[in-house]
C-alpha cells in the first residue's frame, strides 16, 4: 500500500501530472525541455520530478550526458486495478437509474 500512497501523492499536484501527461505524449524528455514551457525553475521542476521518479511513475535514461525521462504506466496499472470495484459500483447504479429512467418515460 506504501507505493500506491506514493503514485496517490505524486499525481495529487497538477504540475507533475501535467509532466506526466507530457512525458506519455511526447516519450522521453530532458529537464530542459520539461521545464521550458512551465513558468518555474528548472530546479523546480526537478523536484517534481524526484517526486515522480520516488513513485515509480518515471525512469531515468541517459544518452551521453542527457539525462532523460521516460514515463513508466505500471504503477498507475496498479491504481486502475485498485478502482476497477469502484468503477463497477459506479456503473452498476448508473446502469439502474438508466433502467429506471426508460422505465418512467
């Protein structure tokens, strides 16, 4: 439960899902070109990362002396799993009401 409550924790600040969604959209990226369009350091942006890479959300590749990261989906696999009996209480009464409301037409 230690890295789920990580995954939670990393995703929770819209900053690093934002790094997230850029890393899944655009494959592996370099700090600079992670912080470039965001209004912060770069040593700000590093620590989000640090964050991320904690959680397991992103690895480290190097090419030469490029530092790049790369997104890892498996431990929001994890997560997804975790809801899925959420998902299907959700669907189960949506399904109902769908029932109820044709029903009462």
């Amino acid at each position: 439960m230690q890295a789920m409550a990580l995954v939670f924790q990393a995703v929770a600040d819209p900053t690093r899902r934002e790094l997230l969604a850029r890393l899944r959209s655009e494959g592996a990226l370099s700090l600079g070109e992670l912080a470039a369009p965001l209004a912060m350091s770069r040593q700000a942006v590093s620590k989000h990362l640090g964050i991320l890479q904690e959680a397991g959300l992103i690895e480290i590749e190097w090419r030469g002396r490029v530092k790049l990261h790369r997104l890892d989906p498996e431990p929001l696999r994890v997560v997804d799993a975790w809801l899925v009996p959420y998902a299907e209480a959700w669907d189960r009464r949506l399904e109902r009401l769908r029932k109820h409301l044709k029903e009462n037409e």
